[in-house]
C-alpha cells in the first residue's frame, strides 16, 4: 500500500458504459497527508477517511468538509478527531481546524478506543446562532457501560471550533435504551426537522445492538432533538419493533451505516437508507440495503432490502464485500425524479484484495434498483491510484450545490490510503454527470378557426445542460398528426360544431424523458355569413365581436361597429369576427340609393310616437311592406299596407320596437316606443 502521487488534479475522463447505463467521472482530486493542499498533521494509522459535506460554515457560500480521523491520538489512543476543511470554489482547502481533546475549544471528555470521529453528519443550526452545527460519533465511548456508545452534538464557531456541545449516550443527554457493546453512534445521519418542532433531528445506527434478541442483529435509533442537542423522543427501529417488515439475522450489523435519501415514495416525508454490510444474502457478509419509507410517528411504513438476492440489484457482492458499508444520496442524477444513491462496499476486491469500491443505484419509487454501476480500481480513471486494503468506499458524502459546469460531486473515503504514513486515510473528491431531467414545453392553448394554419412549438422546451432533445408529439383525437418535430403546422379542419385537439409532447435527452406537455387546440366553425338591415340612414349588422364594413368592394377604414351610418348611395356589404378571432364570408351586397332613401324618409310619418294603441303610418303613395319587430329581431308583424292606414299596437308589449317599410328598392326603419 506505499505509493506517492504526485499529481493534485487527475484530468481524466471516462465513460462506464454497461448496457444502457452509463456515468461520466472526471477530475479526480485528492486530499492526504501530501496531497490538496492539506497541511495537518496526519500519523500512522489515523484513518483520515470519515468525509462528510457540511455546509458552508465559514459563510463564504461554499460548502465545507468533516473528516473524522477516528484512530487519532491527540488525548489517547485511538481517542479520535474531526478535521473541518474550509473549501475554495474548486474544492482546494482554504485553511482547516482540528476538533480532539487537545484542540478546538473541545470540552468533552474522549478516552482510549473511543473512536471519535467514526462519524459525522451536519444537522443543521440547532442553536439557531447562524452557524450548522454538527453531530460526531464515538461508538465504544464507555461512559460507565462498556462500549456503549455516544454521539456528540458540537454547536460550532464559523472559524470550526467549539462553542459548546452536548453528550447522547447511555447516561447522558436524555438518551435510554443504549446498553453495553451497542457501539451507539457507528453512523449518524440527519433527518431535519422531521417533527415540525423547529428543531433538527437525527437517526444514529447501533449495528451490534442485541437488547431486543439474537446477537449484533443491530438497530437505528430516530431522535428528536430540544435545541439544546437533548433528546425529546426517541424511536427505534429492527425487526423487532418499527414495522421493519424483514427478518434481521444475527451478525448482520444492520445499522453499519445510515443516510436520509430524501422522499423517494413523495409522500411528504423524508427516508432512509440502513446498511447491513454484514448480511448473508447469497455469500457470507456481502452485505444488504435497507430502503426504509418513513411514517410520520417514525415508524416503517414500507421497506426494500437490496442485495444479491433481493431489490432487482442485478449486481454481485462477493464474500466479505460488505455492500451497504457506506451511503450517501446524490440526488436525482439521471433526471428520473427519484433520488439516486452512492454505496460503498468497503472490502471489495476488483483488482486487488480489500481494494474497495461503491456502487451507483439510481432507484424506483418502491426503493428497488433500475440501474446500477460500480466504481473501482478497475475503472480506468483509478488505475494505479487504489491499492490492496486502502477500503476504496469506506465513506461517502456530496457536495449538495454542484459545480460551475453542472457536476454532482462526490467525496470517498480511503481509510488504508498511505500518503505520509501507513493507513494515515485519504479523500477523493470526484465528479459525477448529471442528467437532468428535460422540460416539455408545448405551448399555450390556441382557439382555432376551422381552414386556417397554425403552427405547434415545442421550441421552448429546454434542458439545464443544453443537449439536444427529440420530440415527440401525439394527438389521440387523430392519430395521423402525430410528429417528430420540433415544431409543425396545424391545418384546422373544417367542423360543424366545436371540436378539440390534444397535441401532447414528450422531449428526451440521452433517454431521459420529460414530464408530458399538452397543448389543446379547440377548432371553432366559421361564423354565419352576417345579415344587413336598415333604418332611415342607419345599417345594422347582426350581432358579432367585430365589424368590417364594405363599400362598392372595399372596406371602410375605422368602421368596426355593427352600426353604420349612410350617405351616399352604392353597395354596402359586412363582415363579422367573432371572439375568438374567426371571420365570416362577406355578406352578400345591399344596395342604396341614397336620394330615394332621403326622400322617403322625409315624407314618411309614424306617430304618434310613443304609442299606446293604434300606430299611424303616412307620407308614401300605393302599397308597402310594414315589418315590425323587437330588440332582439323578434317579428310581432308582418303585412302590406296603405297610406294612411292604422296599425293596431295595442296587443305589443311594452318596449322598443322598429317598424320597417320597404317599397320597390328603398327600406326606410324608425323607432318607436309602446307604453
């Protein structure tokens, strides 16, 4: 395991490829005793190598790194210590502070073997004075019960030290239930506030836990926090309370290790993933997964154990891989819109005896594998860089903000690594592709005229990486408008009555597929050709949106109304428009001439006006065609009549009326009134 690397950055790239899966790592950098920058002080079997992501605690606005040194022996042997890494932008250190007994403004009490340090996770501001604090494990700290276990919450300083902190364990911190060998604080995680007190919570694996039967079965225990790092409550999960739902075996260490992987099931509530590296499942201790979907009264509602038998793996872990040795989420990295997960399996042998490796999972909902790849001296990025026994995957952590060019980017511990010392422990930091999920973006509904084009876009659906996508369009009114294209013109069809279209997009990117996007297109028919009347000098249209009017051919610039006034003799014609943008034809001519119309409607008298009973209608010779009706065009009468003659407008109900007479060519209308 004696190597030197002498190169910071590894500007490599490669792209695993297996089947249809595929994940592009790249510049791979590491921090050690000689390498990144780091300029503490790392002995002989430190162990270097609990990496853990924990926010931007300086507040620069870039997230900072924990690395637990757990075999340190600042105080004691093997008492333990943290490192906080203060990180550049490129993830180089910009200064560090060490957290042991002897340094960091530390006040608990850490004694030999404690292993302070085994882990680390940020629980967010507990205090609420502006800085994330952190909880770190001590899993054989004694306190009067031998290897017991403890986990410290440390309320820091924004320069990484120690502002107070507060002990769990078997007799502090309000904490019950821990016993002797329990080695309670193996692995943390947070859970944020998962009660909705305001306070961050935690989950801490106990994987020799035996209280409950069998031998090392193991547990998690859910602790919901008082904002002074205080237990509220506790709740604790195995196959023997929890609703688990599997049966643990003994030795299975199932709480080796845990991570909150985010609501993969969307129901509102966070889940987990607990190793159990220890599980016999096809091959002794190659290790399982517990996907664990959470109920609000943290108990399982649902679990899914992943392994070589169970899961849909589809991988191997060997003898003694211990798979589920180590885990972190990633996010939703292939833009399915479940999270994805990082594990390691610390002991695994590609390439060389316990040389390590890990495993990306990209997950269904129900918590099985859809895909999965593992990472490890054999992959060709690492070649040389890995040795037998560094433990390759002994931790693993992401940064949560990905980086200036959209990489998700991942830390993995190397316990055995040699830089400076034999097993002083290493860090790698690398970056992992994303795909990001397109967006389909089909367009605003459209109320169409039947026969007009329009055209369909998808032009505005994109992608955070700025691939190219391919469309897919699909219209289940009628098949055969179905397309490929980015965009495409739509004829209307001609309809009698309303009729919808659904055009739904679908765009993909590398075989990522968007979320579906529907664009409706509601086809109305053309409006009725419109009809003209007169009155006096006064043409109406009936009733439309808009009005277009036209005089010997052409239209009439500003008339839009459906009343037009007349002064000259020709042929009138009008076009409607109605709400939603669909004309008519052009009515068909009406003629005037405006000297017959003039006359006529000098001579001409109705009276009196208003009327209550009988209606006169004089000043025109011979016959004409009388027509009266209402506002809404009703007829109440239709007849010929002499001059001079009586209309009988007492049977009408009171309102406004236009009487109409038209002789030979000419139509003269006036308004009257019955009371």
């Amino acid at each position: 395991m004696k190597k030197i690397i002498l190169a910071l950055f590894i500007s490599l790239t490669v792209l695993i490829l297996k089947g249809q899966d595929q994940v592009l790592i790249s510049n791979v950098r590491k921090i050690s005793a000689t390498q990144g920058g780091f300029t503490g002080q790392l002995d002989e079997g430190d162990q270097f190598a609990t990496a853990e992501v924990i926010g931007d605690i300086d507040g620069n606005g870039i997230e900072d790194l924990a690395i637990g040194t757990f075999r340190d022996d600042d105080g004691g042997t093997n008492h333990g210590a943290v490192w906080i890494l203060f990180i550049n932008e490129d993830r180089s250190i910009k200064g560090t502070q060490k957290i042991s007994s002897l340094e960091g403004n530390f006040k608990g009490i850490l004694n030999v073997d404690d292993l302070f340090g085994k882990s680390i996770t940020a629980i967010g501001d507990l205090d609420k004075d502006g800085v994330i604090d952190i909880a770190v494990g001590a899993p054989y700290d004694d306190d009067n019960i031998n290897n017991s276990g403890a986990v410290w919450i440390l309320f820091l300083n924004t320069d990484g030290t120690v502002k107070s902190q507060q002990e769990i364990s078997a007799t502090q911190g309000g904490m019950v239930g821990v016993s002797a060998n329990d080695i309670f604080g193996w692995s943390v995680t947070s859970l944020g506030d998962f009660d909705g007190d305001g306070n961050p919570d935690i989950t801490v694996g106990s994987p020799t836990f035996d209280s409950d039967g069998g031998v090392y079965k193991g547990c998690i225990w859910i602790l919901l926090l008082n904002s002074d790092g205080t237990v509220k409550e506790q709740h604790r999960i195995n196959d023997y309370i929890g609703n688990l739902g599997y049966t643990l075996d003994s030795n299975d260490g199932f709480g080796h290790t845990v991570e909150n992987i985010g609501d993969i099931n969307d129901d509102g509530i966070v889940d987990l993933a607990v190793g159990a590296p220890s599980d016999d499942d096809s091959l002794s201790d190659s290790g399982a997964l517990y996907i664990l979907m959470l109920n609000s009264d943290c108990s399982v509602m649902e679990a899914q154990k992943i392994s070589n038998l169970e899961g849909n793996f589809g991988g191997r872990n060997n003898y003694n891989d211990q798979f589920g040795s180590a885990i972190t989420t990633l996010g939703d990295i292939d833009g399915d819109g479940v999270e994805d997960i990082a594990v390691g399996s610390k002991y695994g042998d590609d390439g060389g005896l316990d040389r390590g490796k890990f495993w990306i999972l990209s997950l269904n909902p129900n918590g099985t594998v859809h895909y999965r790849q593992d990472i490890s001296s054999l992959t060709s990025i690492f070649n040389g860089l890995i040795d037998n026994g560094d433990c390759f995957g002994f931790s693993l952590s992401v940064f949560e903000k990905l980086s200036s060019d959209n990489k998700k980017q991942l830390t993995i511990g190397v316990w055995g690594d040699d830089d400076g010392a034999a097993n002083a422990g290493a860090v790698y930091i690398l970056d992992l592709d994303v795909k990001h999920k397109p967006t389909a973006m089909a367009g605003n509904d459209i109320t169409a005229c039947e026969t007009s084009i329009y055209e369909i876009s998808g032009a505005n659906s994109s992608i955070p990486d700025n691939d190219s996508l391919s469309y897919s369009w699909v219209c289940p009114e009628a098949p055969e408008l179905n397309n490929e294209s980015i965009s495409f013109s739509f004829v209307a069809p001609e309809v009698e009555m309303a009729q919808s279209y659904n055009f739904i997009l679908t765009v993909n990117c590398q075989g990522i597929y968007s979320t579906p996007d529907t664009i409706q297109v509601i086809v109305k028919p053309q409006p009725q050709v419109p009809t003209i009347e007169q009155f006096a000098d006064t043409l109406l249209a009936s009733k439309a949106f808009t009005y277009f009017w036209y005089y010997n051919g052409t239209q009439i610039a500003g008339e839009n109304d459906s009343v037009l006034v007349i002064s000259r003799s020709g042929e009138y014609q009008t076009q409607l428009k109605d709400e939603f943008g669909c004309m008519s034809e052009i009515s068909p001519s009406y003629p005037i001439i405006f000297s017959s119309v003039s006359s006529l409607n000098h001579q001409l008298k109705f009276f009196p006006n208003p009327v209550t009973e009988n209606l006169n209608v004089i000043g025109f010779q011979g016959t004409a065609l009388l027509t009266v009706t209402d506002l809404n065009g009703k007829i109440y009468l239709s007849k010929r009549i002499s001059q001079h003659e009586l209309i009988n407008a007492s049977t009408l109900p009171r309102g406004v009326y236009f009487a109409k007479l038209q002789k030979e060519n000419i139509v003269v209308n006036e308004k009257f009134i019955k009371y």
